[in-house]
C-alpha cells in the first residue's frame, strides 16, 4: 500500500544531521501527542532519546520515505542486552509514523523490513505503554505476545525462527 498515494521506500538511515534530526523529533512529537507518559516529557528529552538510539542501532535505524521527506522510522537492534531474557536478543527501541500518514500502511512496511532484519537474533523484545492499545494490537499481529509489565510498560516477545513469515528453522 501507497501513503497518500505516493509510493513509500524504505531506506537505512544514512546520517542523522541536524536536519534530519529536527524531521525526527518532529514525528515523534506529534505520534505521540495524547499520549505523553508513553513519550516523554518533550522535545530535548526526544532529542537525547534519538540520538541514543541512533548510537546504538545504526545499521538497524530503517526510515520510511515519501519521496525526500521521511514520514516514520523504526530502530532496530540486534544487539540489546535484556536482564529479563538474560541473554542477548533483538530489539525494537522505537517505532513511529508522522500523525498525518498513519493507517495507510507505513507501520507494515516499517516492520516487516524490520522483522527481515532482526530475523536471526530468535527473540525481539520491546517495551509498550500498556494503554497504547493501538500498537499493542498492531504487534500482536505480528505474533508479539505480552510476556510481563514493568510500571506503565509492558514487555513483549516475539520468537523469530518460530513465527516470521511461518518460516520455521
Ligand atoms: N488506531 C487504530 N489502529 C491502530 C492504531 C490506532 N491508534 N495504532 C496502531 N494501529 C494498528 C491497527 O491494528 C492497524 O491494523 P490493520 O493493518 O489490520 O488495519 C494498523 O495499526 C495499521 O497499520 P499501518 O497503517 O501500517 O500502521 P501505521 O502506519 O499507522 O503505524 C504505528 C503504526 C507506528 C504504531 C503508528 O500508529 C504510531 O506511530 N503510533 C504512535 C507511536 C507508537 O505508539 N509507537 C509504538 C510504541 S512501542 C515502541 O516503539 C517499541
């Protein structure tokens, strides 16, 4: 499916400029406008959040882009030490499309170029507000499933080799 009717690439993200950092906030803002304690208390904690993320998962940061203007992101790390696995498994640290093209596909396209990525860790975790009942749902479709709750986040699994594409190893 096209976003508005334009046709959506998914790309690596290249460099996080200022430009491209300020693009980012943005989305991430606005994704998450009533829904504040699920996003941060605002837009120089999204700037130091991003930033730790693209430290952390450069080769995994997939961005979604309608022509030059990206209109979501992903992060992807195959490399996330969780204390609650005990292991090292794969992670989706975050995952957002701009407010104004939600629901038109770009979440699917993120992920499935995401899930492609982190197909060989066996395990993806990540961490939901437990209210956000939009992506909750969204990941269980995915075959992510609530595995516990930490406060206001619940964590979620979802076993590579087993469930993506049916592709059983
Ligand atoms: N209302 C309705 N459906 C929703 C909603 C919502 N608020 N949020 C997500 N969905 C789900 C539906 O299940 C729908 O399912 P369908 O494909 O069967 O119709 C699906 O999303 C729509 O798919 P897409 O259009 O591909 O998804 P979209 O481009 O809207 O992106 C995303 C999904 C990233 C969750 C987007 O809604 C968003 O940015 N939300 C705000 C930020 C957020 O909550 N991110 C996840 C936080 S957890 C984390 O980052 C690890």
């Amino acid at each position: 499916m096209s976003g508005k009717g334009k046709e959506v690439k998914i790309e690596k993200l290249q460099k996080l400029d200022h430009e491209t950092l300020e693009r980012l906030i943005e989305i991430y803002m606005k994704a998450y406008e009533g829904m504040r304690e699920y996003g941060g208390e605002g837009e120089s904690y999204a700037k130091r959040y991003l930033r730790w993320c693209w430290g952390k998962a450069k080769d995994g940061f997939f961005v979604a882009k309608i022509g030059d203007r990206i209109v979501g992101f992903i992060v992807c790390d195959k490399d996330w030490y969780s204390k609650y696995e005990g292991k090292v498994v794969g992670a989706i640290h975050e995952f957002v499309v701009d407010k104004a093209y939600q629901g038109h596909g770009i979440g699917h396209k993120l992920m499935d170029k995401c899930l492609e990525y982190l197909r060989d860790t066996g395990r993806i975790e990540l961490w939901v507000g437990e209210k956000n009942y939009g992506a909750i749902r969204f990941y269980e479709k995915y075959g992510f499933r609530k595995v516990g709750q930490h406060g206001i986040w619940i964590r979620m699994v979802l076993d590579t080799k087993k469930e993506i594409n049916g592709k059983a190893d």
